[in-house]
C-alpha cells in the first residue's frame, strides 16, 4: 500500500512539476513576446546588436552574470529588452583586464591612438540615426536630440583626433646656466566614467575620446535605467578595437547600480572618477574619492536662469526660454529653471512665452516632429507634481501647464509659475522637470545677485544691447557660472569649450578647450647638461 502511495505521489509531483515548467515556459515566452525588441517596429534595435537578453559587461570579452533588469520606453512604459549587469567578480575581473590593456595602450604613440579615435568616430558616424533613435526610446528624448547626442561624440572623436598631435607641455626657462625646464604630461592610467541618463552616449563620448586619445584606458559605468544604450555603444567601440587587434579592456564596460558606483570610488585603481549626476549623489562620490585621495571630475546639478533686460530683442527671448525650458522635457543639467525678467516687459514676456509652450508639438519622442517627449521615470513624474504643490504653498501661481497628461507614458504639462520670491525654497530647489519660474527684477545688480545666489553654478544667459552690461556679466562681478552667455539660451553648449560649472555644479570641466589636462599628470622636469651644479635661488652648499 505503502508503495501504491509512493509511487502514486511521485506521478502527482513530475505531473505538478511538468505544469510548472510548462507555465514558466508560458510566461517567459509571453514575457520576451511583449518586449518591443521583438516587434517589427522595432527590429532596427537589432542593427545595434541588441537581442531579448543583453551581457552588461565588456573586458575584452562579453559576460556578466548578475542582476537582470529590464529597460522600459518613458513614452508607453513597455519592456524594451533585458540586460544582466556585472557581479562584484566581475567587476574586478574587469578592473584587472582594464589595466593590464593599459600597458599596451600607453606604449602606442598619441598620433596612433588619434587614428583610433577617428576610427571610433566614423563607426558611429555609419550608426548615428539608429543609435539616436535607440537613446530616443530608451531616454525618451525627441529623435532629433537622440541624433544630436550621437554627434557630440562624433565631433568630439574629430577634437581628438587634432588633439593627438598637440598634447605637450611648455619648455620653461632655467635660472640655472645648462638646464633645461620643461613639463611632461603623461596619462593618469584608468578612467572611471559613470554617465548619467539624460545623456546617455553625449557624457561617455567627452570622456572616452579624449581620455583615450591622452594615453588612458576607460571603465564605464552607465546609469541603470539606459544599460542598452550602453551596450549598443560599447558593441560599436569594441569592434572597432578589435579590427585593430587591441584589447578589447582598452574600453570596458560593468553595467551595474550603486554598487558598481560605489567600487569604482572607493578603488585606488581608478586614477580617475569621472561622475554625471545629481549634486547629492556626486557629493558622496567625491567624499569617497578624496577619502583616498584620489582624482575626480564632477559633473552635478544646474539652476540656471535667463536674465531679460528692458531692452533685450524678445524675438530672440521667446524661443530661447521655450527651447531652454521645455527642451529634453526638462531633463538636461542646463535647462532653464528661471527666467528673471525686467519689471517693465514681465506680463508681456510671460504672455508670449506661455502663448508658445501651448503650440509645443507633445508626443512620441521617435516621431520626427515631435518637439516634446516624456520624463524618464514615472518617479520623475511624482518630484514634478511634488514641486508643483510646493510652489503653489509658497506663493506661486500656474500660469501654463501643471498637470500630468492622460495618455500613456510619463508625458506631463511643460510648466510656467509666477509670483514666487526670488528665494523661495522651491526656486532654489533643482527639480529636473519641465518646470520654469518666473521672476520680476528691478536693477542690474538685483537681477546678477540672484543669478548667483543658487548653489549651482553651471549655466547663465542675459538679454542685452548694452554692450557695458555685457562686460560687466562676463566680469569678476557678474555671472559665477561655468557657462556665461548672452543673447542665447543656457542649453546647447557647443564641445570646443571646456563644459561643467561652479560650486555645487562640481568644478569639473569636460569636452573641449583645455580639460584633456583633467585626464593626464603633470611633471615639471629638470635636466643638467651641464658638468655643473648651480642651485636654484642662487644657493651655495659648499
């Protein structure tokens, strides 16, 4: 009888255990057909070499093995595909691969790893529309943008390239009779560069082109909500390695979350942390960096404000504060957040501005006239009607927008609020949302000592005929910002200038002018040639 049971029990458990795995089977199955991946609209994403499930780590090799997580379009909040992001052992495997390639890769001539570099450029130059069109359905930036971003790197690969071939330091003259004085450059060794979502290919492609073309090899870490985008991206950098019989370590890669982030800041293996994000977090990565005194570039939070003087050309006001504010829906580190605008021309601006955010073309960011897409996050979503609520508490009125929209995805109102002080918390507050305060000032030096006032200090913009004004903003007694314009908005910084801001903004600089300086070491060499000995200063030790 006993027997009978057993084995009638066993029957019952492979039947159960079959209708398990039949019903696993199901739901996978449903679950990799819902991913867009997987319909025919989307089968360009398979141009990039993306499938179902994506390896997140690159080292020579493809792999990783921890974590899966799934990348959501903002515009419908429906599964893209999947990527599996690097383990801790995968994370020092890859460490140690990375710097290994750096033996080879210090030893190649600058002019050589130009050549390389330009390589890398024409690569994604052949990718430019698809891969836009992957950063517009992952990030939710308009198609356009998407393409844009893709071009930054592109233009910037071409500034290295010219790069390769300038890098040097001066040869100083000696007090000494016989010696020479010059400056040695050399690279730092390994660039650690975590990127944030808003501009998922831009801010690697600053990093990477330059950090490589001044002898570094590069890790990347992505933010975790873009990981595609930074397969696709990798996939295209590595083949180019490798057609050149490199290491494919020169360029790797561990997507990964705040863990990864962590290990990178904390290892004294990263000659440098290159870190874009939020002010709160960079604070903690510095902390973690100068804990063992090591080498960063910070990229933070921007609160940056258009100021519109009496006499400024409002033909030129109107579409830079709409492209300024609603661009990116929002989401760039130096959108507008204020617009301070003189007390004589403030309802008439505020009219014209509010008249054009309301023939804002809204919808689906891959529609090529679309000119306003979704938030990233449906938390993004939550901090916008947050900061709304705010600034209704402290005074503010909703002249335009305020209102999440009832369609799919994370789409909501591009917003214009009046009547708050110019040191209200909200005002002071970085809410990456399409938001923007307007403000009404008197003077010159009312409206220059607010724009300085945040903590911020990457982007500014006045409006102006006066030449003096002019001068006198981009003084000692103007504009503290990393970025001073006038007569254009605060977005749309061009790669030849040095990028990044003051204060809270982090110091750091990217992309072009001078900031290949961040990524090498810098020694002031002395040589005798000379059978003397004379001392600097004059000093005798006889």
């Amino acid at each position: 009888m006993q027997r009978c049971l057993t084995l009638t029990f066993a029957r019952h458990s492979r039947l159960l255990l079959r209708h398990k795995l039949a019903s696993v089977h199901c739901q996978q199955s449903a679950a990799m057909s819902n991913l867009l991946i997987n319909q025919p609209k989307y089968s360009w994403l398979k141009e990039l070499g993306l499938s179902e499930d994506n390896p997140g780590v690159y080292n020579g090799s493809w792999g990783g093995s921890g974590e899966v997580i799934t990348s959501y379009c903002p515009a419908n909040n429906e599964p893209i595909a999947r990527v599996t992001q690097a383990t801790m052992a995968e994370y020092e495997e890859t460490v140690q691969k990375t710097r290994e390639a750096w033996k080879m890769w210090a030893d190649i001539p600058a002019p050589k790893r130009g050549e390389i570099v330009r390589q890398i450029g024409d690569a994604l130059r052949k990718k430019i529309n698809v891969l836009g069109s992957l950063v517009s359905l992952e990030m939710g930036k308009i198609y356009v943008e998407g393409v844009g971003e893709v071009q930054e790197y592109v233009d910037v690969c071409d500034y290295a390239v010219g790069l390769s071939r300038m890098i040097g330091g001066p040869m100083l003259p000696s007090e000494r009779p016989g010696h020479a004085l010059i400056e040695q450059w050399n690279p730092v060794g390994l660039v650690g560069i975590i990127t944030a979502f808003n501009f998922p290919v831009a801010v690697y492609g600053w990093n990477n082109a330059i950090a490589l073309t001044c002898g570094n090899v590069c890790l990347w870490k992505g933010a975790p909500t873009t990981p595609l985008t930074s397969v696709a991206v990798s996939k295209i950098v590595a083949e180019v390695l490798e057609r050149n019989k490199l290491p494919g370590a020169i360029c790797s890669m561990a997507c990964g979350g705040a863990d990864i982030g962590t290990a990178m800041a904390k290892d004294e293996r990263v000659d440098l942390v290159s870190f874009t994000g939020s002010t709160h977090v960079g604070k903690m990565v510095a902390m973690m960096v100068q804990d063992r005194f090591g080498r960063k570039l910070l990229e933070l939070g921007g609160n940056n404000a258009i100021i519109v003087f009496e006499d400024a050309d409002l033909s030129l006001v109107v579409p830079s504060a709409v492209f300024a504010s609603v661009g990116t829906a929002g989401q760039r580190c130096t959108t507008t957040r204020r617009l301070m605008l003189h007390e004589s021309l403030h309802d008439a601006v505020v009219e014209r501005v509010a008249k054009a955010y309301k023939q804002v073309r809204i919808g689906d960011p891959w529609d090529p006239t679309t000119l306003y897409g979704p938030l990233h996050t449906k938390q993004a979503v939550d901090q916008y009607l947050a900061a709304i609520e705010q600034a209704k508490q402290q005074g503010g009125t909703v002249v335009c927008g305020g209102k999440v929209m009832d369609r799919p995805g994370n789409y909501v109102e591009p917003t214009i609020i009046t009547g708050l002080a110019h040191d209200a918390a909200i005002v002071h507050t970085e809410t990456f949302v399409p938001i923007l305060y307007v403000l009404k000032f008197k003077t010159e030096e009312e409206a220059f000592a607010w724009n300085n006032e945040v903590q911020q200090g990457l982007s500014s913009s006045i409006f102006t005929k006066d030449m003096g004004r002019v001068f006198r903003w981009l003084g000692p007694k103007g504009s503290d910002c990393g970025i001073v314009n006038v007569n254009i908005p605060t977005s749309g910084a061009e790669i030849g200038g040095a990028f990044g801001g003051e204060k809270h903004t982090g110091g750091g600089r990217e992309s072009g002018s001078d900031s290949w300086k961040q990524y090498m070491r810098r020694s002031t060499c002395t040589i005798n040639y000379s059978k003397d000995l004379p001392l600097a200063q004059g000093i005798k030790f006889e």
